[in-house]
C-alpha cells in the first residue's frame, strides 16, 4: 500500500510538472507558408501546410483593412493577433514587426511574417530555426519556411508566386503550397494545411469581409484536399448567389447560378437539385422532372423535400405539372 501511495504521489507530480511545461512551451509549428495581396482586388491572404496538427488555428491571422499575418516554427501565436492590432492602430508592418520582436526573448526561434493593406511585408527568420530556414519577400507577397527537407524550398515558392499571377489570389496561393511541397517540404512530411483570404476593405459587415477560410487539420495529402475544398467553395458561392436570386424570385438569374455550381461537380445532389427546381419554376418541368428523378433514385429524401417547397413559395405550379416533379 505504502508503495502504491509513493508511486501515485510521484506520478502526479510528474504530470503537475509536465501540465506547468505544456503551458510554457508553445506550438512547434514547423512550416512552409506566404502571406500575399491581390493587387487587383486589394484581397490579402494565407496559405500554410505543415507535419503539425491543425496548423491553420496557430500559424495564419487576417483582418479585413488592416493585414494579415503568419506566425511559426516555435511559435509565438500572440504574434498573430497582437500583429494585427499594432497595424489596426497605424504601424507599418516593419515597425509593428519590431514592436513584436523586442518583447519577445525567444525572437531567436520564431519565424514571422506581417502584410498590410498596401502590400508593404516586414518578415523574421530567427537565427536559431531549425535548418533549412529562410524567407524571401518582394512587392506585396512574402514566403517562409522552416524545417524544410533542403534549400530549395523558398525559392521554389517565390518562382510559383511570381509565375501564377493571372489566378486568383486563392488558386495562386495553393500553386504556391503545392511548388514547396514538390520541391521537398517539411523534412517530417505532410499532416494539415489552411488557406485564410480577407478582404482588402471592409464593407461594415464583418461577416462578409473573411472571403475563404479553409482549413485540412489531419491528413495525409493536405495540399490536394485543400485545392478541392476550394475548388467546393467555389461552387457553392455559386449556390449561395443562386439562393439569393430565388429570394428574390428571380429565377432566370438563380438557374445560372445553379447551373454554374452544378457545371463543377456534376454529380453533388444539392446542385442539381435547385438547378432543377430553377428550371421547373421557369415552366421547364419536363427537364426539371428528369433531373430530379436521378436526384430521388439516389435519396428518396429530396422527394419530400420537393413536396414542401409550395408551402414555402418556392414552387407555384399548377397541380398537374408538380405532379411530374414529384412520381
């Protein structure tokens, strides 16, 4: 008995002692990552993949109107949203850089990167970053990484930034992802990724102004789940507008939206399904009923969903013609 008792108390000692050291060490968000602006749009973004779980929650922060940042190696996760504050409040990113690093003693293992609403970048590579570590910066975009497998890595995401300057910030940002992970990466591997865009002004409705917020927090190919995650959020900003336009009974308006979304996953039930409900409230029954019957052969579901959507004022057919939509 008196050895179990001895042996408890030092076990809970142990785990007080490592509970105390958890709570001072911070993440080990060893990464690749870039912070860039759109200089059409003025939309400034994240892009991030590490062999770290849910690196999307501790390396990439943005703010519609003021920046965004990207924080990491062993990471200082304060620098993301104290970052944005001292630039909310008028500091360049240089100055607010400076400000983050001189109350920090551990600025030696950090790795950080700050842009601002007018693409200017101010970025940190501690000395002490496990090798190979480097950054590389230009006109309204920087890149960085740590831990990486070798030297090619920066490189290789700068040459990608610079040579994808006809997509869309978001798809530039993942082509940037996908040239660091092809030429080496993480020495670890690939486990999780995120992909942050913020407008570049606010509208006053901050639910609008975080335009993408993506993230693959445990898997084994990140980078290609993140391009489809994308690729899905495409389509359903498509969804989302032809909603809107039933909202407000235009339906010519909603099918092209519709049709739009189901154009990029073809096979997604809920894109085929309000494309065909469009085109049934657009007196194209017909089609409508052919489409949707391939809809209820794979979730008889959708059928009874089409059975409420009168009661909604959604549909306004005649009885005869929603009974096609609905054998």
């Amino acid at each position: 008995m008196k050895t179990l008792l001895l042996f408890g108390l030092a076990l809970s000692a142990v785990l007080t002692s490592n509970a105390q050291a958890y709570r001072r060490n911070e993440p080990l968000a060893h990464t690749f990552s870039i912070v860039a602006r759109d200089p059409n749009t003025g939309e400034m973004g994240v892009a991030v993949q590490s062999h770290w779980f849910s690196v999307g929650t501790v390396v990439s922060w943005g703010e519609a109107g003021v920046g965004v940042v990207a924080t990491q190696s062993l990471v200082n996760v304060s620098f993301g949203p104290r970052g944005l504050d001292l630039m909310r409040q008028g500091m360049d990113p240089a100055t607010a850089l400076k400000q983050l690093l001189e109350d920090d003693e551990g600025r030696n293992v950090r790795q950080v990167a700050l842009l601002d609403t007018q693409g200017r970048v101010a970025v940190h590579t501690g000395q002490d970053c496990i090798a190979y570590a480097s950054h590389d910066s230009g006109e309204g975009f920087s890149v960085q990484a740590n831990m990486m497998l070798n030297d090619k890595v920066v490189p290789a995401m700068k040459a990608a930034w610079l040579q994808h300057d006809k997509l869309p910030l978001a798809e530039r940002l993942i082509e940037v992802l996908k040239a660091a992970q092809a030429a080496g990466g993480d020495i670890r591997g690939k486990q999780s990724a995120a992909l942050l865009v913020v407008r570049g002004q606010p509208t006053g409705r901050p639910w609008e102004d975080r335009l993408i917020d993506l993230r693959v927090d445990d898997g084994t190919e990140p980078i290609a789940e993140l391009e489809r995650l994308l690729r899905v959020h495409r389509a359903y900003t498509y969804m989302n507008l032809g909603d809107y336009h039933i909202e407000h009974g235009d339906m010519p308006a909603a099918l092209e939206a519709y049709g739009k979304a189901m154009e990029m996953f073809p096979e997604n039930l809920e894109m085929k399904y309000w494309t065909a409900v469009a085109l049934a409230s657009r007196g194209e029954t017909d089609k409508a009923a052919a489409m949707l019957r391939e809809v209820y052969e794979k979730d008889a579901n959708w059928r009874e969903l089409t059975r409420r959507l009168p009661d909604a004022g959604i549909l306004n057919l005649s009885q005869k013609e929603f009974e096609k939509l609905v054998r």
